[in-house]
C-alpha cells in the first residue's frame, strides 16, 4: 500500500521522499508520473524533482518558480523573525527558515546578561551570514563569525533570481565591484537572490537599476557593456 511521507500542501525539495511503495499498473503510468507534476520514481519511491508545493491528491508537487535550495557553504541574506533565548530565526528566502546561534553570532562575545537578544539582532532586521550545515530533517545553521558578515545596517533590499547570483558577481567579482565603483555603493549579495544596497541615494538608485537589468538579461551576451553603459548615464 503507498504511505504518503509528506503532508498535502507542504514545501518539498528535490530528493525529498514523497511517497513510499508506490505500485504501477502498467508501464505508460510510470512514464507519466516520472516525467510530469514535478515528481519521479526511483524503485517503488517516488521524490520531488523541483522545489515545490506538495499536492496528495494526483500525487504532484507544483513548482515554485525562482526558488532558492539552500546548500552548506552558501552565503545569504536573511530576515529575523524570530529568537529564542540563545537563538534568532532567519528567513533566507527558502523553503525552510534558519538557525543562528548566539555562540555563531560575532567574532567578539555577546554579553546576554547585559542586553537582551534583539539588542544584537532586532526582529525585521537583515543578517549576512554563510550556512554552515544542513540536516537531513533540513535544519540549517548560519554562522556569522566570518569577516564581513553580520548585520547589514541602513541601505535597501532588491531582489534578483538565486539563477542570476553568478551573473550578479561576475568573473572573480567583476560585475559587483564595477556596479560598486560606478554607482559609488556598498553591495551585498546572497545566493538566495537578496541583495543589500548601501550608499547616496542617485547611486543605489542607479545600483538597484544594474541588479534589476542583470536579473532580466543575464542569459543575454553583452550584458556587462550594458551594465556599464546604464551605471554612466546611458540608456540601456
């Protein structure tokens, strides 16, 4: 009998087990269900091919598009939403929400007899920070001790597609640091497809213009004279 693994309308990601001894009348069936709804079957199991919504009934995931997967290593952008009393809560625009302990919090100590946890980290306030581990129940640590990292103070939030990231860095940085130089801004950029925007105002604005042309044309050749042109007060 099929034993559904997952609940209806959870978040999946691809590999995530859906369903376990899964049966199949005939051959065509099978073929329909490991090609189509976001699905495929291995053996009698059937997993999640995209990162999704999961609908038991027709046993399908329906894709949510410019999804971030988060992967160890990574380096994102993420939102407060919540703490505890040695833990804040990061939304890093994925599927499940993050971890960050206060011992990963700051290279320096984090006196929390002090002050209280949002004395450091405020709800609604934005983070960078690299995942240091992901669980196979999909618990994800970040870390904010590297140089760099931390809290991201005034300045915007944009958006790009987490696809666009290396478009959006360039060959050894290239493209962020011209936006930088150009556009006379500081500028963080997360794998997740956030993007942090710091400097005068004519130059965020011009910066944020650069992220949002990259965004709708980095499959396009030509995109870096472009950026270029944009960033000097030309037309795109």
């Amino acid at each position: 009998m099929m034993e559904i693994k997952v609940k209806d309308k959870s978040i999946v990601t691809p590999g995530e087990l859906i369903a376990a001894n899964v049966e199949f009348s005939d051959a065509d069936e099978e073929y329909r269900i490991k090609m189509n709804n976001g699905i495929y079957k291995k053996g009698s199991n059937v997993y999640a091919s995209v990162v999704g919504i999961f609908k038991e009934n027709g046993l399908k995931v329906i894709q949510l598009s410019g999804s971030y997967i988060p992967r160890q290593g990574d380096y994102i952008i993420g939102k407060v939403i919540d703490m505890s009393f040695s833990n804040w809560f990061v939304d890093i625009r994925g599927p499940y929400e993050a971890g960050l302990r206060i011992s990963e919090a700051s290279t320096k100590y984090l006196d929390t007899d002090k002050y209280d946890m949002s004395h450091y980290f405020d709800f609604g306030e934005y983070i960078f920070a690299k995942i240091t581990d992901i669980t196979d129940s999909k618990k994800i640590s970040l870390s904010c001790k590297e140089s760099g990292l931390g809290k991201l103070e005034g300045g915007i939030i944009t958006r790009i597609d987490p696809s666009k990231f290396p478009r959006l860095l360039g060959t050894n940085d290239s493209m962020i640091d011209m936006i930088e130089k150009l556009s006379n801004t500081k500028i963080e950029a997360g794998h997740n497809g956030l993007v942090w925007i710091k400097g005068p105002a004519e130059g965020v604005k011009k910066a944020k213009e650069a992220v949002k042309l990259i965004n709708k044309e980095s499959h396009l050749t030509g995109l870096t004279e472009k950026v270029e042109k944009l960033l000097q007060g030309g037309k795109k």
